[in-house]
C-alpha cells in the first residue's frame, strides 16, 4: 500500500510503576492501521489489548504513561501533545468505542444532548445544524424513527440500540480512527452479528479505520482485516486474518486457534493450552510463552522472544511454526 | 515435619509484614502516628490509677489550697507544683484527664461492642433469613435512620433516667449512656452486614454448604460472617470515634457521666466554666486530649477504609 | 408518579405514627403522670378522678387514639416543670431555632458542595489535600468544642461578638426574629458558624466521594473519548449524576441540623427548642420530651417528603417507570 496509514504505532511501551517494580502492560508494540480497514487485536485478558488502546488516545488512568515508542495519526506524532490538543482530537479525528452500553451513556442527559454537545464541540456548525446531524447519525446506525427518539434518555432504549447509539456518538463528529474495545462483548448473541456488520458496514462506507480490540476469535474471523494477537504486553502475530487463522506461525496462536471453535474448523477436537498467562511482575527470563509452549528450546527459556520488527515478519518467535522463504530467523 | 515448620514460621512472618495490608500500615506515617496515638491512651487509661500522680476521687487526698495552681508552677500557698495545673478544687488536671479518658473510652469500646453484636445479628439475620424479620427489622433500621443518632441516644438517655429511680441514677448513669449510645448506632452495622449477605448468600458455596445439609447457623457464622469483616472493621473504628464523641457531647449537655465520675466531656463542662476568668488549662487540656483521642480514631479509620478497600483511592 | 409519592406520604404516616407511639409510651410508662401533676397532698379520690380526668382507666389502643387526636391540635398537656401548656413553650421558642438552622444550613449547603466539587476535581492537589485533613480534624471536633473554642477567641480574647443568647429580637405578628437587628444579626454569626461547620465537613465528604465515584463510570470515560471539555464533564455530566446520591443525604443532613442545634443552643444558650428539650431530659419533664419529639419528627418528615419529590426533577429513570420505587 502506497498511502500513508491513518494511525501508526511504533515500538510502543507502557509503563506502571507500583511497589513490586515497573510493570510493563505493552511492550514494543508495533502497528499500522489503513483507511478503510479494521485491525482486529485479540489475546487474553491482561495481555495488553485495551491499554494499547488507552495509550493511543492518550486515556490511561494515571500512573500508567507511554514510556517510549511513537503514536502517529495520519503521520502526526501525538504521543506526546499536551491534555487540551489531544482533547481536541479525542471525538473528532479519532473516537472510542466501549464494551458496556449500558454504562456509557450518561443516564441523566438525553441522547440528543450527547450528540449535539459531541457534535458543537468539534464542528462549527449552528445548534439547529447539530441536531440535524445528530438525527442523520443516529439514522446512520440503524435507529428507527430517529428524530422522534432523539428526546429519549439512554435507558429507555435496548443493549443493542444503545450500542448503536454508542456507536453514533464515536462517529458523530466524523473521525478517521475508531477504536472499539470490546463492542460485542456484554451483548446478546443475536445483537453481535448486527453490530459487527454495522460496524464493517461503516468502515467500508467511511472509510475509517477500525481497532477492533476483543478476546473472541469469533469476532475477529468475522470483521477484522488483519489480526494482531497479543501476550503478555508483546505482539506475538500480526498478519491477514486469513492466514493467520489457517497457518499460525506463533505456537501461541496456534494454540489460541485450536482452544477456539471456529465454524471453519467445526469438527477439529478442541485443545487447551496449559497453564495460565504469567503476571506482569513475574515474567519469565526467556520468551513469555516460553514455560507453556511445547516446542521452547533453549533458546527460548534464556534470550528474551524477539520483537515482531526484529523478526521482519509475522510472528515473534525464535521458532515459527511455519516459515517461508521470505523469512528467516535472524540472531 | 518440625524442620519444616521452624522454617515456614519466620518466613510467615515475613510473609505477614510485607503483605499490602502491613505493607500500607508501613508507608502511612499518619496512620502509624495516631495508631501509637491510639494505643498511648488507651494504655494511660488502662493503667490510670498506677501512673496517675494524684486520685482525683479520692477527697482524702484533695487540699483546696491547692485550687487554680497554673500548669507548671508551684502553688503560692502550698508550693506544690503540678504537670497541667489544677482545678477550682485542687485536683490535678493530670490526673484527672487519665481518668476522665478511663471512662471516655470504656463507655465507647463498650457501646460500639453493643451496637456491633446487636447491628451484626440482625443484619446477619435480616439478609440471610428474610422475609418478615428482615422486613421489621429494616424498617425499624429506616425509622432510627430518619433522626440523628444523638438525638436518639439523648431520648433513650431521658427514658431511662425517667426508668431508673433517682437514688440509684448517678451510679447506673454509665451503664445507661453505654446502652443509649451503642442503641443509637447499630443501623449503620445492620444495614453494612445485611447488604453484604445478601450478596454471599447466593454465591456457590454458600448454595453448596446449604445443599450439603449445614445448619442455618453455622453457614451464618462459618460462611458468611468472615466475609463482612472487613466493613465491619471500618464502621467500628469510625464509631468507635463518633461513641467517643457522643458520649463527651452528652456528659458536656449535663446529660451522661455524672460529676463523681467525670468523663472528659464532664471536665471539658467543668473547665468552660473558668475560660471567662483566666484558668485556661482546666478546659484546655481536656478538650485538647478529647480532641487527639477522636482525630486520632479518624484518621486511622480513614487509612484503614482505604487499605482494605484499594478501589477508592 | 401520583402512585409513588401516595406510597412516600402512606410511609411518612407510618413512621409518624410509630413516633407517635414512643412519645406515648413514654407518657403512660416513663414517670408516673399522676405523681408528676399531683403534689404531696393527695388523697385516693385525687387520684382516682385524675385518672378518669386524663383516660388512665380507659384500654391502651383508646388512650392512644386520644393521644394521637390531642396531638394533632398540637395539645400536648402541661410541662410538668413549668406547669404551662407545652405548645405554648414550643411556639415561643420556635423562630429561634428555625432561624438559627436556616442560616446555619444555607451556610453548609453552599460550602459544602462547592469544596466537595473542588476537592473531588482537583484530587491531587495540595490546596484540596489540605482541606481534605482539615475537614478530617472538624469531623473529629465535637460541636460543642467548637463552640468554645469560637466564644474563646471572638468573644473572650477579642471580644467582637456576643457568647451568648439572641441580641435584639424583633417582633414580627407570631415571630421573634433576629435579622431585623444589628445585635441580632451579630449573636447568630457565632452560633450558625458552629451548628453549620460539622454539618458542611460531612457535606463536603459525602459530596467529594460520590462525584469521584461518578468520575470514575464509563459514561466520563466516553465523554472524554469524545473530547467533551473537562468543564463540561465536571459540571455537565459528571454533577448531575452526583445530586442524585447527594440530595438525599444532605437532606438528612440539614434535617438533623434542627436536632443537633440542641449541643449549639446550650453553648450559646440561645433560647430555641433546642435548650429547652435538653432542660425537659435532665429534669425528666416527659410532656415537653414527647412533644419535641413529635415535632422534630413532623419536620425530617417533610424534609424526607421533599427529598423525594427532588428526585423527580432530576432523574429521569424515575419520571419513566412506575414500578420501581428509590433509587
């Protein structure tokens, strides 16, 4: 691809200093995300997803803080603007999507308000413009009668058409980047599938670029572009869905696949993987994945995995499953 | 096996100071001060009648000429010199204080211990059991709750003195004041605990020990109770400030500990009396030691809702 | 919403009606009426006439009744200390104390949820670190210490102010009213400062907590996500779901600013209800302690009544189902 990406991160760190030492929640996190594409991340709770999130639209809770690496969005590093610019990009150049529809409304305002307030914030347009534009976005997500229930407070609508609501809060004021953590997660089954082509549906029309941030495979086979799976801070893949889901080359993610019933694999026998992901604070010396994995070498448990840029290529592994010519493990 | 166990035990200790808890303790000098505050007094008060130089109750060993000495100095008559100077009547302030904390801090802890027993039964009871006791009791909760615990405790202060017949009144009159403040302070613990079963009630172990034919009781004791401990803890704490408190606003309204038996609230009544004519230090002193024992209380309340309830700061 | 607040008023008789009866009980079992009202002469006929007089004979549920009656006309008997009709006293001693309660809870009201917001917003600052100890220290400071500690340095070190009773009082129709006057307004700065402060530390707590708790709901989260203006957030999205919580305990709160005005009073002796309920307990005069008590209870009820209308205003959830009643 020729066009510069709209959001790219470069050897990201995130740092948290607690008593027992800095904890490292993401560590030399590298990525690219296209207009237009979604960029599915997936891995285990506490692997990193959400706070990578956090950290590119500079919402983590203090005393978490970007230690090093670089956000860039459409080329522009904003990693470190100061609270009021990154605010002003915050709704309009890049939104945020959360898990529970439930909580992210406030109860006590109407939708309309939330919109309009999101909408005049970032645009300069007339309060009779806004609400316009707040009826055109709720229409846009699938609200019916749009302009009757703009008066509605958040609780008199249903878990999936606050998600909605949600999601036409995140892009209400236009924004090239959006970033969904978790969107499907405290939902009904039935309701996922809608929102999850909602949002496809509004990456192609837009051409925004989507971070999908999700623990269920599912999702990720279903919406995401490319996948980036997470462990223990590090990415440990990062590559087209497709392969990734058919030939993992990180003996994490082929372990996540074969723990995950997928419809394309429907008759395999599931697997676990043994043993739980370590803390932060008690990380082994070698590659993270190292004590689980069946096929560590020595070299695993001493010199620390190699990051995804060191490896040129799509796994972090000292031994990928599978290699191609292209890539070669470098020392 | 007692290999082992002469090495497990240093390394529990260990285990024991470095947990968050002590570990939180450690790094909180405000709660490291008042808890040596705390404990300061509380022996004082223990060991009143060793340390203090004078018995302030005994009429024996009181001189009137000694009435009004300032703290420090030697009384112009006597030449008798004391610590915090002393009374119209000659009793040394010192001494006084150790006793009048005696009985500050025995009708608290007793009060407290009262209202926890009783809002921990019946809160325990109200969640756990249900239907028509917890109804009753709630709403008696609700009802209590509608007037200050004060107020309560001044009403139940009244009846009682109204009850009791006027030659026996000074001497119950502290047993009546424990039973009013601990009375007017069991709805906080009530309705903690309450709260706090019903949700354990319903988690799986709790559903299992009753499937597996464990009586009511036990489950109540055995399952649920240690889990609201740790509220507990803190509530009594804070009250343990606000009894203290109460009980030094009711002897100062004239209405709790009786003159024979002074509490510091009595003192601080007695020493409001000379703050026009001079002799500061009969109600600086008290007030100043009332003042420390309740803030200290506070503060390590405070610290102690924060160490085991982390989500809040 | 005609349902709810039926069901709000239904249990605003209940609990009168349970006040009602420990104020009665405490006629008919504290004290013995008859030994109050009769002096050292009496014959058995006295007595016996004196009890048919006041319905002794009659079965408890009727005398209770009679009771209930009586004090709805505001009949509450005679003090047995100064052998005036009680409603008389209270009606004398009223406008004092309502008008050192309306200033006293104007005062924590406002104090109190504006260094609620401010240390909640600024959590890390040193300005609301210092007013978090030093409310921390006034929650620990008895009421009547404060009191003292005020009368010690503005009236006996500086001597500014009065230490004590009203000043100057005014007589407007019914009322006795202290605002009219320079000495009036002057005898209520002392005494609103101590019944307001312990009141607005609690206040500014309670205020403080809640708005954190609410800072910390996904709904701020997204606002900011969407880069509302931390203006906004604060006083936009972030204080009106903080009123919530808040109205209902600062309403107790300011309800029990009427009660706690009795350790004030006695300090101050200002001549209210407050001052003379703490007489009617140490001297046990029963008929004042019961009709203070019913009319502090009238009072908190109202207020509680009101509280619960306020919740209309502000949260729509409420406005919405019927159905489920509190919060």
């Amino acid at each position: 691809m020729t066009e510069s990406p709209v959001l790219s991160v470069r050897d990201l760190v995130v740092e948290i200093p607690t008593r027992h030492g800095i904890l490292r929640p993401v560590d030399g996190v590298s990525y690219d995300i296209h207009a237009g594409e979604i960029l599915g991340v997936v891995g285990e709770s506490g692997a990193g997803k959400s706070m990578t999130g956090n950290a590119v639209i500079g919402l983590l809770d203090p005393p978490a803080r970007i230690a090093s690496g670089a956000v860039l969005l459409s080329g522009q590093p904003i990693h470190a603007l100061n609270g009021e610019t990154l605010r002003r990009l915050r709704g309009k150049r890049m939104g945020m999507i959360f898990q529970d529809p439930l909580t992210s409304l406030n109860p006590l305002l109407t939708i309309g308000d939330q919109l309009a307030e999101t909408i005049l914030e970032h645009l300069d347009v007339a309060p009779s413009e806004a609400r316009r534009r707040a009826i055109a976005a709720l229409e846009e997500v699938g609200i019916p009668a749009a302009a009757q229930r703009i008066g509605s407070y958040p609780h008199e609508f249903s878990g999936g058409m606050r998600q909605r609501v949600v999601i036409a809060l995140a892009l209400c004021a236009e924004p090239d980047l959006i970033i969904a953590d978790e969107p499907t997660t405290a939902l009904d089954v039935s309701v996922q599938a809608q929102i999850i082509a909602l949002l496809k549906r509004l990456c192609r029309d837009r051409g925004v670029a989507v971070m999908l941030v999700t623990h269920d495979m599912g999702v990720i086979a279903e919406a995401a572009d490319r996948v980036a799976v997470m462990y223990a801070g590090r990415l440990a893949e990062l590559g087209p869905v497709r392969e990734v889901i058919t030939q993992a080359r990180h003996p994490y993610t082929a372990g996540l696949m074969a723990s995950t019933p997928l419809a394309s694999q429907g008759r395999m026998r599931l697997r676990q993987i043994p043993g739980a992901m370590p803390g932060l604070d008690a990380l082994p010396a070698g590659c993270a994945f190292s004590p689980r994995c069946e096929y560590a070498q020595d070299r695993c448990r001493q010199d620390p995995g190699p990051t995804l840029s060191a490896c040129g290529g799509r796994a972090a592994c000292w031994f990928p499953l599978v290699t191609d010519t292209k890539q070669e493990v470098r020392a | 096996m007692a290999e082992l166990s002469t090495e497990a035990s240093p390394s529990r200790l260990r285990q024991a100071w470095n947990s968050d808890f002590i570990w939180s303790f450690r790094h909180s000098p405000v709660a490291v001060v008042s808890f040596f505050i705390v404990l300061l007094m509380m022996l004082g008060a223990l060991f009143a009648p060793l340390i203090a130089p004078h018995n302030p109750f005994n009429p024996a060993t009181l001189n009137l000429m000694n009435g009004f000495t300032p703290p420090g100095q030697a009384n112009q008559f006597t030449g008798e010199s004391f610590l915090l100077g002393t009374d119209d009547q000659g009793r040394d302030v010192f001494s006084t204080i150790l006793y009048g904390m005696r009985i500050s801090l025995f009708v608290g802890l007793s009060a407290v211990l009262l209202a926890m027993v009783l809002g921990v039964t019946l809160g325990l009871m109200a969640g756990y059991v249900g239907g028509w006791t917890e109804t009753i009791i709630m709403r008696i909760a609700d009802v209590q709750l509608t007037f200050p615990a004060i107020l309560v405790a001044m009403l139940i202060f009244g009846i009682a003195k109204g009850i009791t017949p006027p030659e026996y009144r000074n001497e119950m009159a502290i047993w009546v004041l424990i039973l009013a403040i601990g009375l007017s302070d069991w709805v906080q613990f009530a309705r903690v605990v309450r709260g706090a079963t019903l949700v354990e009630k319903n988690k799986e172990y709790v559903q299992a020990a009753r499937l597996i034919g464990r009586k009511r009781y036990t489950i109540m004791l055995r399952h649920i109770l240690p889990n609201v401990l740790n509220p507990v803890l803190v509530i009594a704490t804070i009250s343990l400030a606000l009894a203290i408190i109460a009980e030094a606003t009711l002897s100062f309204l004239g209405v709790g500990a009786p003159p024979t038996k002074p509490s510091l609230g009595t003192l601080i009544r007695i020493g409001q009396e000379f703050m026009f004519s001079g002799e500061w230090w009969i109600l600086f002193f008290p007030a100043m030691t009332l003042l420390a024992l309740a803030l200290s209380i506070n503060l390590l309340g405070d610290w102690l809702r924060d160490a085991l309830n982390p989500r809040l700061r | 919403m005609l349902a709810y607040i039926i069901r709000r008023v239904g249990q605003s008789v209940l609990v009168l009606l349970v006040v009602g009866l420990v104020a009665f009980a405490m006629f008919r079992f504290v004290g013995d009426p008859i030994d109050a009202m009769l002096g050292q002469e009496r014959t058995q006929a006295d007595i016996e006439r004196l009890r048919v007089v006041l319905g002794l004979d009659r079965p408890f549920v009727v005398q209770y009744w009679r009771f209930l009656e009586q004090a709805a006309q505001g009949n509450f008997g005679l003090s047995y200390r100064q052998g005036r009709p009680v409603s008389d006293i209270l009606m004398e001693r009223l406008p004092a104390t309502l008008e050192l309660a309306f200033v006293s809870g104007l005062m924590a009201l406002i104090g109190g949820i504006v260094l609620g917001i401010f240390t909640a917003i600024r959590r890390r600052g040193i300005s609301a670190n210092v007013i978090m100890t030093a409310s921390l220290i006034g929650v620990s400071l008895p009421t009547f210490l404060i009191g003292i500690m005020l009368i010690y340095l503005f009236s006996v070190e500086l001597g500014w102010l009065p230490s004590f009773g009203r000043g100057e009082v005014t007589r407007v129709g019914g009322w006795t009213t202290g605002f009219l006057t320079e000495s009036g307004l002057k005898a209520l700065i002392l005494p609103s400062i101590t019944l307001g402060l312990y009141q607005m530390t609690l206040i500014m707590r309670l205020v403080r907590t809640e708005m954190l708790e609410v800072l910390r709901m996904d709904y701020i989260r997204f606002a900011r996500a969407r880069g509302v203006r931390e203006k906004s957030i604060n006083f936009r999205h972030a204080l009106k779901n903080t009123l919530v919580p808040v109205i209902t305990i600062t309403g107790l709160q300011l309800g029990s600013i009427i009660a706690f005005a009795i350790i004030t009073e006695t300090v101050f002796q200002w001549p209210g209800v407050g001052l003379l309920f703490i007489n009617a307990v140490q001297f046990v005069d029963i008929p004042v302690m019961a009709a203070y008590l019913m009319l502090i209870s009238v009072m908190f009820v109202g207020i509680n009544l009101i509280v619960d209308m306020l919740y209309f205003a502000i949260d729509p959830r409420l406005r919405a189902d019927r159905t489920t009643g509190g919060h």
